[in-house]
C-alpha cells in the first residue's frame, strides 16, 4: 500500500514545527535556568554566611529573587502550553518562608532547573548548531587548517572527501536526535515547573473561582448582546422588507384585472423590496458566523477585512492551524469592529493587522497611526470587545495615549 505524497509531507511539517517549537522552549528555558543558578548560588552564600550574620542579610534579597524567577517561568511556560495556576503569594521573610510550602516547593524546582533544566536547555542550543556545522562541512573541508578537528565535539580529523562525507553524516544524526527526542526533552525541562510550581490542593483558589463565575457572566451577557443585535437587525430591516412585499404583491393581485400595468409596477417595488430583505438576511447571516472563516481560515478572513478598510491596512498572520470556531469568530470580530474604529475616528494613515499562534493562545493585535486617545467609555465598541473577549477566557489590552499610536492586543485560547 502506497502512502499519499501529501501524508509524507504534512508528517514532515509537523516534525519540524514541533523541534523549532521544543528548541524554543528549550533555549528559553536555557535563559532561566541561568538565572536559577544565579539564585542557587546566592541561597547557598546565604545559607553559609547565616552563622556569621551576612546571610540573614542576604536572604530576603535572595527569596524575593527565587519567587520572582518562579513566577516568570509561570509566565514562560503558560504562553507556550497550558496555563499554570499560580498559588498564593509566598513571604518573603525568612522566618515565615521557612515552614512555607509554596517556597519549599519553589526551592525544590529550583535546584531542578538549576541543574537538569541548565543542560537539557543547553542541549537545545547546541543541538541545532552542531547539526548545522557538520551536515555542511563537506562543503567547506577543504578550509580546515592541516591537522584541525573536523566534528562539532571535537574528534576526528578528515583527511580525504570520505572523511568529510562521515563528519556530513554526523550532521544528519544530529538532526535526527534534535528532531526525535526534541519535543521530549522541551517536555522534560518543563515537568519539574508545572508540577511544583502550580498552586497546590491547599491553595485557596477563591480568586480563581471569582475570575471563572466573572467570565461566566461576560459570556452569558455576550451572548444576550448578541442575541438582542440579531433580533433587532432581523426586525427592523428584514421583517418590515417583508412585511412590505406581502402588502405590494397583496395589491397587485387585486389590480391585476382592471390596472395591469399599475400591478406591474407593485411586482417590481415587491422585488426590489425581496431583494432588500435577502441582503440583510445574508448580513445577519455574515454577523452570526462568517462564511468567509470556513472557507479561507482566519488568515484570509483578515486580508479580507484588511482590504475592505477605508485606511491603508497590512495584515500579517501566522495562523498554521485552523482554531476553534468560536475563537476565530472571536478573533474575526474583534479585528472588524477595530478596523470600523480606526476608520470612523482615529484619523490614521495606516493601520495593521497581525495574528500568530503560541503554543495554545492565539494573539491578535490590532494598531493605527492616528490621533489616539481611544477609550471603552466612549461608546466606540470596545467594551463589547472585551465582553466577547472575556467570554472565552482570553485576555484584552488596549494602549492609546493622546497623538497614538493605538494598539489594541487580545489573547484568546486557540483549542
């Protein structure tokens, strides 16, 4: 059984997308278990010179430091996977931080991170780059000094074409490590985080509880928003279109005998007045879900706003997978309602579009080069933004000082 030449080449997108996405993660993690170690050596000095005075000195500066790190690597590791739910603020004084669970938990990752975390990011670093260097060295052998190492790690020594070809062929098993055991090993750096870091079953999570019942709200006066704009449209526009068609075909039919022409005339007003009704119809249609989503995706349902902008608008969108219906909707509303802004009152010259997934949110950020000073008071639509917004969970963020720019930034879930 032969296998689909577009199998073969979507398997191979995945695998490349998921090592670049697991390398990132790695490299970054690599930039944060420095700075782990940065803290461990200073809890250390501080745990050594404690006898002597220093360390109590030094050790509120160095737990400020370990939470402040921990709840960066929340950051970190909730914009790239799933969000970690963060515990209750841990002290920062020694005497309370001691019998305190949270620190014992951030000290445990720390030491983590400090050490398995440190080399398994530094594997993600050097990986790509000893891939790199030997799968091209048999293009550049001949520039290597007599007597000069010919591999990445420093062995071996190429003496003929064959010999190049070989260190070529370590390359390729560099690549292969890096493309197999990637995403396992980017897994592997972040475990000790989203176990230890996330709030524990004897965190009070009453915060989070009023941030989901807040949402719950938002959704549910979303969706009643929603509901009373598709009713009025459906009312006042295509009701009374039709409404006005049963009356001129009505008359019509009662001057067909005596006045032909007279009805001609009611039958042509009752389908100028049907076709009026089945174009709000289609734009109610449009309003409730675009059927321009299903059939181009979001990337081009974007271009397609963009191009229909009255002000110059560039759209760049990184979407490579289609998201959840609702979140594109979402998404696609959020970026009409803002170009319709931006050409009713910013007085902008340009305006742009970009969107682009991260691990599990999708990120959409509108922006404009006119006067600023937008505000959700004011009646323009971003208070309906928000609400909508809100309702999946996402996160919403408008800068507008006076002169501009304006960007607005919105975060959604993408599944």
């Amino acid at each position: 059984m032969t296998v689909p030449v577009t199998s073969v080449r979507e398997a191979a997108v995945r695998t490349l997308r998921a090592a670049g996405a697991a390398t990132g993660q790695l490299v970054g993690g690599l930039g944060t278990a420095c700075l782990a170690l940065g803290v461990l050596v200073l809890l250390a000095v501080a745990a050594v010179t404690a006898p002597v005075g220093v360390g109590l000195l030094l050790a509120p500066v160095a737990l400020r430091a370990l939470h402040a790190l921990a709840r960066r690597e929340r950051e970190r590791l909730s914009r790239r996977g799933p969000g970690i739910v963060p515990p209750d603020p841990p002290p920062a004084r020694l005497r309370a931080a001691l019998p305190d669970a949270t620190t014992r938990r951030e000290l445990g990752w720390l030491v983590r991170h400090a050490t398995l975390g440190f080399l398994l990011g530094l594997c993600g670093l050097l990986l790509p780059v000893c891939a790199v260097r030997d799968t091209t060295f048999p293009l550049w052998w001949g520039l290597v000094p007599e007597g000069g190492t010919s591999t990445s790690i420093g062995i071996g020594t190429a003496e003929s074409w064959w010999g190049a070809v070989a260190v070529g062929l370590l390359g390729l098993g560099w690549t292969a490590i890096l493309l197999g055991l990637g995403p396992g090993m980017a897994r592997l750096q972040a475990a000790p985080a989203r176990r230890l870091l996330a709030a524990g079953p004897d965190t009070d999570l009453t915060l989070r509880v009023a941030e989901l019942t807040a949402t719950r709200a938002a959704a549910l006066d979303a969706h009643a928003t929603e509901l009373r704009r598709i009713e009025r449209s459906l009312h006042d526009g295509a009701q009374n279109r039709l409404v006005s068609v049963t009356v001129l075909v009505g008359a019509a039919r009662r001057m067909a005998a005596r006045d032909p022409a007279g009805a001609d005339e009611l039958l042509e007003r009752a389908q100028s007045a049907a076709e009026q009704a089945l174009a709000e119809l289609r734009s109610v249609a449009r309003g409730i879900l675009p059927p321009v989503l299903a059939d181009r995706g979001l990337a081009g349902a974007l271009s397609g706003l963009a191009a229909d902008c009255g002000v110059p608008c560039r759209v760049e969108a990184d979407v490579p997978r289609r998201c959840a219906a609702s979140v594109e909707a979402t998404a696609y509303f959020v970026v009409a309602e803002a170009l319709t802004n931006i050409a009713k009152h910013s007085g902008a010259g340009r305006a742009w579009v970009t969107a682009g997934v991260r691990g599990d949110r999708l990120r959409v950020v509108v922006g404009d080069d006119g006067r600023g000073g937008a505000d959700e008071t004011g009646g323009s639509g971003l208070g309906g933004i928000r609400r909508r917004v809100a309702a999946l969970d996402g996160t919403f963020d408008l800068t507008s000082p006076r002169g501009g720019p304006t960007v607005l930034t919105v975060t959604l879930p993408a599944g």
